[in-house]
C-alpha cells in the first residue's frame, strides 16, 4: 500500500518503515509496505449505482477499495492499514466532531464504522456486516429507486457508496434467489411504474412499500422451487459473462437487439497486444498544403492542431476526396479511407469509455488490425447469442411448462431453459401466471 505521506520522510526513515512493515521505495520516493493476510481482509471492493444492473453487477465499474473496520479491538492488528488512515486522522476527527461523535474513552473508535456493525433483520435475527459483505448473497439498487424496479446481485465481497442501499426486508427465511428474480420481474416492473416509489437519502420506503408475494399451494411452492433454481444459474451466468466479457472490454446489456449494441472498451481488450498506435500512424503538419506533401502510405494519419488544442470533444466528420477529416474546434485530424473504420472505431471506444478527453493520451491509444476487428466481431457474436431474445416458439413452449408446473403435470422440455434470455422470460411468466395470469399480455408489455 502506498504512503503518500511518506514522500516528507527522510531516505533513512522511509527505510526504516520497509524494515518495519515489510516493503520498499519507487523511484518517485514514495514508501510501499505490504499488508498481512488480516488487513488484506480488511479491504473490501467498493461500488456505487452506475454498476447496478438487473440480477448483476457491473464488476468494471469498481470505483475502488474500502477499508472495513467494525471494531476498534482490530487496531493492533493493522499496523499498515493505520499508518494509512493515519494520513487522514485530522480530517476524519473533524467530520466526527461535526456529527458529535466523538467517544473520548473510545480513541480508536476514529477507524470504526460510523454506524453499528450489525443489523437487525425483519424475524429480529442480527446479521452480521462483514460477514455479509464478504461473501453472502446481496440485493442492492438505487436510493434513488423511482420507478424502476432495477435490483443488482452479488456473492462476492463488496460494499457500497451511500447511493445504493441493500435489500433486507425479507430476512433469513425468504430465499435471497426468488427475492431476486421476484424484485425484478415483470410484475414488479409493472407495480412500479404504476405506483411509483418516492425514496430519500435518510429512510427509505421502498422495503415497507413492497408487497412479497409467496405461494398459496404445492404447485406453486414446486414452482417457487424451480425459479430459485433458474435465477440461482442466471446469476451464475451473468458473473461469467462479467468475468469472461466485460473485463475483457465488452459491455452488454441484457435487452440488446442485435451484436453491434454491445460496446468495446478498445483499450482494455487490446491492452495487451502490442499494435501500433495513433502517434505511430500519424505526422502533424502545420497547414493543409503540407498535408498532399506527405507519403499517405506511411503516415495515413495527419495531425493539424495549429492553436495547441489539448482538451478534446466529439468530432465532426467531413468526406474530402481520398480522406475522412474529423474536426474539432480548431484541431482537424485527417484519416485516409483505407484506415477509417479501423481509426472509428478506435475513436468511438475512447469517447465512450475514456474519463477525460485529452490529446496526448487519445494519440497513445492502439489501432486495431483487420485481425483485432475480426476477433472482435467473433466475441460480439458469441456474447449476442448467450443474451439474445426468443422466437414466439420458444415463448410459448416455456409457457407450455409453467403451465405444467401449475397444473401438476410433467414439465417436459424444462432443462431446454439454459440461456439468459430464456431464464429471464421464464421467471416473468411464472409470477404472471401465479399473480396476475388473466393480465398477462399486458404485464409482459411492460
């Protein structure tokens, strides 16, 4: 862990923390020291709304790492992570003293959480935080939830800003997978948007507002039983696909309509392959004539940035002969034809996903090959048809199911149900056909 604290420090004090804690000094000066196994634990994935989607967790949205400190009998067993907060010691006692919660018997309360370690559950049960956010199943959204039943999910370790809230109502003795796909289905989407949900950073509504529903009889007990299992496999799924997709660079979401909806983060995808860049293709030039001067199969890229514009913007496109122009304020960068898909979609990537528009690090970004476009149609496919939408056959077979279910006849062609897609439409007819099957076409419309 860096201590940036340690830059002030004399060369023989710097080392002697390394001695200490284990660690060693960079090139800039800055001391490093390595964490124990305890601390390590202590460090949690930190999330806010951005990353919250239906069922799952947008995992390259991480904003960072939070350190996680229940209880101040932790202290001597956290030396490094101390020393860090530390740092910030003067700052977090003024923001205690703001709040008047400041415990003179208690000095190390200081690291602690601000609020109680634990919770209280609905059957009056304790849930322990930690425990919780390490690694058991959690429901979360948006404090400012509106209209739109969107419920995120993990069983991984996380914790989150204080614009999303978790889901306790239901308890220990709801299963937290039929809350899931219940929270998120049709019907719910359908409650929601008829009865929209004000909430307000200091309380929310939203847990008393909900109504759960719970099966009436033995047939819907048995399908309760096969919706745990399914949303349990959807969100199995979904983390593969973060895993195996989203950080590798491609960003879908599960309503896309066709493959060229999903969105490539270029620079992640291809940040370990070794291309040729903007710069590397590029020759600034300071006027337009000079631009039929140079050798295009060499430089098919010509930079015209006259004022020194350092901060970019969306580019306007101009076809002019043999060359794209892409213009912006006073800066023109001209592509030949031959590279301009290859240098769009490089372009189109870094306004999508880069978080500041600067001209020296967009002429360091990498330029993709025929090859890299082909591999990337080839994932884009592959990605498509694990979430793509269903045939009116398919739809109406796994209504043939449900039905089967409710009516305690053999569910033929029930493990045909294994993409997304499928799952997810099998979850929304359930609840239909449980709660409300006499609106179905109108719920499914929602």
């Amino acid at each position: 862990m860096k201590i940036d604290s340690s830059i002030n420090l004399k060369r023989s004090e710097k080392q002697k923390l390394g001695e200490q804690f284990t660690g060693e000094i960079d090139s800039s000066g800055y001391a490093w020291l390595e964490l124990s196994d305890t601390e390590k634990q202590r460090l949690m994935d930190l999330y806010k709304t951005p990353s919250v989607y239906r069922h799952g967790l947008d995992v390259s949205k991480r904003v960072g790492k939070l350190i996680f400190f229940e209880d101040e009998r932790l202290y001597p067993n956290c030396p490094v992570l101390i020393l860090y907060l530390s740092q910030y010691k003067a700052e977090i006692l003024k923001k205690l003293e703001e709040y008047n919660e400041l415990t003179p018997t208690r000095p190390n309360k200081w690291v602690t959480l601000r609020r109680s370690a634990n919770i209280t559950l609905p059957d009056r049960s304790k849930r322990i935080l930690y425990d919780y956010y390490l690694d058991k199943p959690k429901i979360f959204y948006n404090y400012r939830v509106g209209n739109n039943n969107i419920f995120g999910f993990t069983n991984n370790h996380m914790v989150a800003a204080t614009d999303m809230y978790f889901f306790h109502k239901f308890g220990e003795k709801i299963n937290t997978y039929y809350m899931l796909a219940y929270l998120n289905s049709k019907i719910m989407t359908f409650y929601f948007k008829e009865r929209p949900i004000e909430l307000q950073r200091q309380k929310s509504n939203v847990e008393n507002d909900i109504p759960i529903f719970l099966p009436r009889n033995d047939r819907e007990q048995l399908l309760q039983r096969v919706i745990i299992a399914y949303e349990r496999k959807l969100t199995r799924k979904l983390q593969r696909l973060e895993r195996f997709f989203r950080l590798k660079g491609f960003h879908f979401d599960l309503n896309i309509s066709n493959e060229d909806e999903t969105e490539i983060d270029l620079e992640t995808f291809v940040s370990e392959v070794d291309l040729l860049t903007v710069e590397d293709l590029s020759y600034r030039v300071s006027g337009d004539l000079e631009a039929y001067t140079i050798d295009r199969d060499s430089f098919p890229i010509l930079i015209l940035n006259q004022h020194n514009l350092k901060k970019l913007g969306r580019f306007k496109e101009i076809v002019f002969g043999n060359d794209v122009h892409f213009k912006y304020k006073s800066l023109t960068i001209i592509v030949h034809q031959k590279y301009y898909d290859k240098f769009k979609i490089t372009i189109d990537s870094y306004f999508n996903f880069a978080e500041q528009f600067d001209i020296r690090k967009f002429v360091k970004i990498k330029i993709p090959t025929d090859d890299i476009r082909d591999i990337i149609h080839i994932k884009k496919n592959q990605l498509f048809k694990k979430i793509s939408g269903l045939s009116s056959e398919e739809k109406l077979r796994i209504e043939k199911i449900i039905d089967n279910i409710l009516q305690d006849k053999t569910p033929f062609g029930i493990r045909g149900i294994s993409t997304v897609s499928k799952i997810l439409y099998f979850i929304d007819l359930s609840f239909i056909k449980m709660m409300a099957p006499e609106y179905k076409d109108v719920i499914l419309m929602y």
